[in-house]
C-alpha cells in the first residue's frame, strides 16, 4: 500500500499543504503534542483492526499511542503490516499472534460495526465527540467542547 500525498488526498498544491500541516504543527505543540512533518497518508483499516485486539489485551492505550506517535510523528506507513507487526510488539503485544490476527481479519466484524454506526451517525471525519446523540465532528476549540459537555448536563470538576 503506497498510500497518499497530502496533496493527492486532498486536491490541493504542495504550498496548501505546507500551510495546513504548519497549523496543525503550532496547535500541537501548544497542548505539548508531537506533530512530524508528515507528507502522506495511509490506509489505517489493519492498524483499527489490530487496535481493536489490543484494547481486548488490556494494551489498547498503549497501542494506540504508539500508532499514533508512528503515523502522525514518524510518518511510517501504518497500512504496512510489518511496521504494525513493530507497533505491536513496541507494547508488549506478542508479535506472531499479531500477524494471526491480520491475516485472520479476527477484528474485521468489530470495525465494521464501528464503521457502520459512524455512518448512521453522519461522522465523516476524525475526532469525534458523541455524548447522548449530539456529535461534534473534527478538531474542536475548547468551547465547543465546553457546550457540548454543558449542555448534555456533564458537570464540571472542581
């Protein structure tokens, strides 16, 4: 799987690119995120599916995490199973049941069922916040969230 350019995914220029990653870059590191300089983007069905197996370990922060600090710090390839088959193993997961479980499709059925209920609900994009049926799609400020919370009668902490 070769995957993307920015610019391919999204029909924009190189310059384009460069813009919208150098804002996204300066909205992380303001919360003390890690933000490479990613220029592709990659197909991450197997990554959910071998989440969904390390959440069912116990390991599914951790797993996540590392995915997350591989693809969007890094900028490796997570469509390619050897490089899961790191992530994985960089948690503690054992590295031959991780192949088994992407080459069975063990979790296929349980992203699937994720996949299907974002559609029912309209999600399109990521994050997003669902609290009871009110959906807050892609990267938010503070207030928007603070509402959301507020209004569905979270209470704030003290």
């Amino acid at each position: 799987m070769r995957g993307l350019t920015l610019a391919e995914l999204f029909s924009c220029s190189d310059d384009d690119v460069r813009l919208m990653t150098s804002n996204l870059k300066q909205v992380a590191d303001g919360l003390g995120l890690p933000f490479g300089d990613r220029k592709m983007t990659y197909n991450s069905r197997l990554a959910q599916e071998l989440g969904k197996w390390a959440e069912s370990k116990g390991k599914g922060e951790e797993f996540h995490n590392a995915v997350f600090r591989a693809y969007l710090v890094a900028g490796k390839n997570i469509g390619d199973i050897p490089v899961l088959i790191k992530i994985a193993e960089s948690v503690e997961l054992d590295s031959r049941e991780a192949e088994k479980i992407i080459s069975d499709r063990t979790f296929k059925p349980a992203v699937d069922s994720d996949w299907n209920r974002s559609l029912k609900l309209k999600i399109k994009a990521v994050p997003a916040f669902l609290l009871n049926h009110h959906v807050l799609v892609g990267a938010q400020n503070y207030e928007a969230l603070q509402t959301l919370l507020l209004s569905n009668h979270v209470p704030r902490r003290t």
